[in-house]
C-alpha cells in the first residue's frame, strides 16, 4: 500500500508539466541566495564608479589650476580672492568672495566638476545657486601653498600663493584632495556650515602659517577637543574627506579606505588613510601633537 506522503508528479496540461511546491521553493532560495551574494557586489561597483568619476574629476580640475598658472606667472591659485563676490545664478551675491572654484572656472567651464559624486548632501550641492563652488568638497593644501599676509582693512585674512618654482618636490606634493563639502547643514539647508574657500588643513599640529608661528593656527586632524578628524571621521573642521571608505566610519579606528588625491606635477591617484598622514607620528585617537618626523615620506610642505 502506498503511503499518501509518497512523492507525485506535476500535473501535466498540454504537455507542459508544472513545478511543484517544493521545487518552486528551492528556485525562490536560490534567487535569493545569488542577491545576497550579488547586491554587495553591485554596491561595491557603484561606489567604484563614483570613485573613479571622482578622480577624473580631481584630474580635470588639476590641468585647470596649472593652466590657470600660466597666465598668472607661474603663480598657484589663491584658495580665495575678495576683489569680486561669489554670485548667485539670479546675481545677488552669495558670498563677498571667490574661492578657487571659482577663479579657475574660465578654464573648466563646468562648475559641477567641484562635486564628488560621493559627496553626502550630492542633492543640494548640485541645485543651483553655484553651491557647488563652495561646497562641492575639493580642499586646497592652501596652508602649504601659500603664506599668511596679515589682514586687509576689512579684516580678512589675505594668503599670497607660492610660485610653482617653489615647489621642490612637484609629484609628491599635495595640491588638493578629497575635503569636507558640506559639514553641516540644517534640515531645510537654510544655515550651511563650511570652512572658506574650499580648503584643507595637513594632518599635523604645526604647519606654515605665516611660516613662523606653528601654534597659532591648530586646525589640523588632531589638537582640538571638538575635532572628530582625529578619529578619521568626516571631519569637524579642515581635515580630508575620506568618502571612498569601503568600512564605514568607527571611532578611533583608521578606515581601510582612502582620498583622491592631486598633486602639484598635474597627475591624480587615489591614496590610503596612511600614505596621507606618512612621515608623521600622527596617531588616530588624537593623543599629542602630530609632527613631521620623516620629510621625506611627508606629502604636504613643498619645501622639503
């Protein structure tokens, strides 16, 4: 006697047989098991692509500063310049500056080139308004680049570029990198936080401002209480933005991602956490101050 358990066939119509519960069962675990394994692998292409359009732009951006240096004498772009405002599309004024963005427009003629494509709030830097210019998330190595000039008589703080002569090492040393963007914003985007003219600071404690005084100006990744950039995260003020970041952000833990980075000869690349902190004792739970101990492995101050 058979049992009534006893396997039985597909029904068969028209001489198509169907599946069964159990064998539709088993297809519907292996779609699901093939986009388990397959979505992480489309995210991780993804953030490839954005990473590379990144870099193409980081590129671009670069012929544009070194053009822009030879109709000006060989002479680096200022991070920011306060002879002509920052307009809005509608032409009121936006800001009472032009940051770098800005000035090396008549050679890029595309200010959304300013944007990283993994840039956080991508939706409202794109939207007008030339938002981009300023919070597109490129920050010049202005504190190497250039040298402190005291104030105008409107009190801001004027920077005079190097000459690219000045630079003794052109292919080894930062010219811009992946940066904050926007660090803050409020729900309806109506206070924006971001530091001035698009710019990042070097991951030490001391650097050249006014190239004598290396305490006066601390606004590098470690040496502040409030600074999250000592932990490697999305930084509080001036530190790199290392979007390309395939393990999230974990306090006091270095990311195994990285930047892209630009450098003075022209050529782009994108680098890890460490190479941009090389030839320093930086340590990422921000203990001490961060000193270059290896001029030769650092990246940052042109004249060594």
């Amino acid at each position: 006697m058979k049992s009534k358990f006893a396997y039985r066939p597909a029904r068969v119509e028209n001489g198509v047989r169907g599946f069964t519960l159990i064998e539709l069962l088993v297809v519907i675990a292996i779609i699901a098991i093939l986009a388990a394994i397959l979505f992480p692998v489309f995210a991780q292409a993804r953030e490839q692509a954005r990473k590379t359009a990144c870099l193409s732009n980081s590129k671009q951006l670069t012929t544009a500063i070194l053009m822009y240096g030879q109709d000006y004498d060989e002479t680096f772009v200022p991070f920011v310049a306060f002879q002509e405002p920052l307009l809005r599309d509608n032409g009121t004024v936006y800001r009472n500056y032009s940051p770098w963005t800005a000035l090396i427009q008549p050679y890029v003629k595309n200010k959304f080139l300013t944007v990283c494509p993994d840039e956080a709030q991508l939706s409202f830097v794109m939207s007008g308004n030339n938002r981009s210019l300023l919070y597109g998330g490129y920050g010049l190595n202005y504190g190497y680049l250039s040298r402190y000039a005291g104030s105008d008589p409107y009190g801001n703080d004027l920077w005079i570029p190097l000459k690219f002569a000045a630079v003794n090492r052109p292919a080894q040393v930062v010219l811009f990198l992946d940066s904050v963007g926007v660090d803050y914003a409020t729900a309806d985007h109506q206070y924006v936080w971001v530091p001035v003219g698009t710019t990042v600071d070097p991951p030490i404690n001391c650097y050249a401002y006014a190239n004598t005084d290396c305490d006066s100006y601390s606004n590098g990744w470690t040496g502040q209480a409030n600074d999250y950039t000592k932990y490697y995260d999305f930084p509080g003020y001036g530190g790199a933005s290392f979007r390309h970041n395939s393990t999230g952000y974990q306090s006091g833990v270095i990311p195994q991602g990285g930047a892209n980075v630009a450098f003075v000869d022209g050529h782009s690349k994108y680098q890890k956490v460490g190479a941009l902190v090389a030839g320093t004792n930086f340590q990422p739970d921000g203990s001490g101050n961060a000193k270059v101990i290896d001029t030769n492995a650092y990246e940052w101050d042109p004249s060594y």
